[in-house]
C-alpha cells in the first residue's frame, strides 16, 4: 500500500517506444469508458503569468475506473520561447493516486506521456475517421515533438503513404522532422515552404504547432473528404470549422480556451457545427461522410494520461526500471503506539 516509485524520462521513452499499439489500444478504451461515465475528468486549471503571457502551467485531475482504477493529476507547463533556446516547449509531472485509499503511489515524468497520449489519439482518429491505415499523402503542419511523436505511432500502427510532406515556418525544424520520417520510420519525405502546397496535396493534415490563433483562413484551404487532425487546436478559423464535420474528443471540453471550435460557437452563437466524438464515431452513432472536410480536434483529456501513465508505470515497474523510494511516506499509522484508552 505504501509502495512509492519514480519513473524517470528516458524511462518513459523506452516503455513507450516498445509498447505503442499498446497505448493505442488503451487511448481507444479509454475514450469508450469516458463514454459511458466511468471516469471524472474535471476542468482543466490553467495557470498564467503577467508577464509572460504566452506561458502556461495546466493542472488536469481525473479519475479512471473499470480495469485501472487509478486517480490522479498531470502538471504540465508549456512555454513557447523555450523553443528560441533549443529547449523542449513542455514539461511535465504525473502523480498516480491508489483509489482505494487516496494514496499516491507513483511519480512519472510526462511529457513522453503527454505527448504519446496525444499522438494515439490522432492516429487512432486518423484511422477511424478515414477508415483505413493507408493514404495518398500525409502533411504534417509543424516540426516539433509532437509532430514526430505522432509520426511515429503512425509508422508504430503500419500506416503505409504514398509520401509524407513536413511544413514549419522554420525551415530547420521541417528539415529535421522530414529526415527523422525518412531514416528512421521509412516513409518518403519532403518538406515545403508553402502552407497552401502542404495542404493541397494531402489526404490527411496534422496540426501540431504552437499556434495561439487561427492563421488558416481560407475558405478553400481544405478538400472534401480530407481528414485534418487538428492537434494543437487553435490553427484553423472559425468558418472552416463550421463548414465541415467535426468529431472532438468531449464536446464540453474542447469548446473552451479559444480553441478553433470555441471560436465557431462564439461566431456562431451555437454548436450545430459539431458532429459528435470519437468514442461515437466508433460505436456508430454517428458518422462522417466525403462531402466536407472532416476535422478532429481533442483538447486532450486528463483520463488518457491516467491511462497511458498506468501502463508506462506497470511495464517500467514489471521491467524492474521504475525507482523505489523507501520511507516517502514519513508516517503509516494514525498513532506511531496503540491510541490512548479513555474511561
């Protein structure tokens, strides 16, 4: 009961590299037993500074029942100019609480976590929305870790394209993102300066930038039929949101945060625009066709990295590779001696 661990990074990493349509699997389940309320995932808290008004700090609570039954809380910062510095925009902390007692009983580091949460779901999206693991063309709209976190559990699922394009207003990002994709996953990789060519030539989009608003505002910027994986929720503008099918991950959730389909329910004054989410999709109850584009835009629930973080702490632990710290809890009993007798 009183077991505590730490699963380091490059801990993390390894687990998941070897282990993605693992994870997958458990981001699908996951979605399914948030549908049918087995989970409590409350708002998200952001935390934000004066002086830095693109910085962040977001503490996601939740609780996941059925199988895991697993609380807990990510601590997740993300700041933008780390990237000028060469540095990785996010960090993150995930603590796991037992839900019997409360206790927590493991400390992650999670920003792999964070981020290999993220790319199943996209992947597991990209394939219910499209209905298959192969395309004519994937283009990729950012060069950064979760871009290649996704490309990766892509390759991780035997995705097969016919080419994958890389856009990213720095060029050396695109660059380095496309010879990651060709060397070591084997897909054939281009990289282009142009937005419009990247979004033209693609069957399926990924958004996974560090966008704070829309810059894609052109009516005619995505085809009929095109999956567009809206990761990092806020590229797209408001009429194009309103003028395709859109599946989310919860309805309430994402519209909130001037996330893209936040801001087609403020221009619009309602959420007709919403086709429903991903675990609905995938029981059937609802459905997308090829006549609009198709968008899928998760705000990233706080149930997936419970679910994620579980198994990253279950392998690392069976693998001997998560740390034991002895003695964190200072005391264990209610009195260190029996309890005073009164009368």
């Amino acid at each position: 009961m009183f077991e505590f661990s730490v699963v380091g990074g490059t801990t993390a990493r390894e687990v998941i590299a070897r282990s993605r349509p693992e994870i997958v699997r458990e981001v699908r389940s996951t979605y399914l037993a948030h549908d049918d309320g087995d989970s409590v995932n409350p708002d998200s808290y952001f935390l934000r500074f004066p002086d830095k008004p693109d910085a962040r700090i977001i503490a996601l609570p939740a609780y996941l029942g059925g199988e895991h039954d697993v609380a807990g809380i990510k601590w997740i910062g993300s700041f933008p100019q780390n990237i000028a510095d060469g540095i990785p925009r996010a960090s993150a902390a995930l603590l796991l609480n037992d839900y019997a007692t409360g206790y927590p009983f493991a400390l992650l580091e999670a920003s792999q976590i964070s981020a290999a949460r993220t790319a199943a779901s996209a992947v597991l999206a990209a394939e219910q929305l499209s209905g298959s693991r192969t395309a004519g063309h994937l283009s990729v709209i950012g060069g950064g870790i979760i871009a290649r976190n996704i490309l990766e559990f892509f390759a991780a699922q035997g995705w097969e394209f016919g080419g994958v394009t890389v856009h990213d207003k720095v060029p050396e990002y695109a660059e380095a993102l496309a010879a990651h994709s060709q060397d070591h996953l084997g897909y054939r990789t281009s990289t282009t300066a142009s937005l419009e060519v990247a979004l033209l030539q693609a069957d399926i989009v990924v958004f996974a930038t560090t966008a704070s608003e829309p810059y894609v505002l052109d009516a005619g910027a995505f085809a009929s039929g095109q999956v567009v994986l809206n990761i990092s929720l806020r590229d797209i503008g408001p009429e194009l949101i309103n003028d395709a099918y859109n599946v989310v991950d919860d309805i309430d959730h994402c519209l909130k945060a001037n996330t893209s389909p936040h801001l087609a329910e403020q221009k619009y004054g309602h959420r007709d625009f919403i086709t429903g989410t991903l675990a609905q999709h995938i029981r059937g109850q609802v459905s997308t066709g090829t006549d609009k584009p198709v968008i899928f835009s998760p705000f990233g629930l706080g149930v997936l990295d419970l679910a994620v973080g579980l198994h990253v702490y279950r392998e690392a632990r069976a693998a001997g590779e998560a740390v034991a710290i002895d003695g964190f809890f200072g005391e264990t009993t209610r009195w260190p001696t029996r309890p005073p007798q009164h009368g």
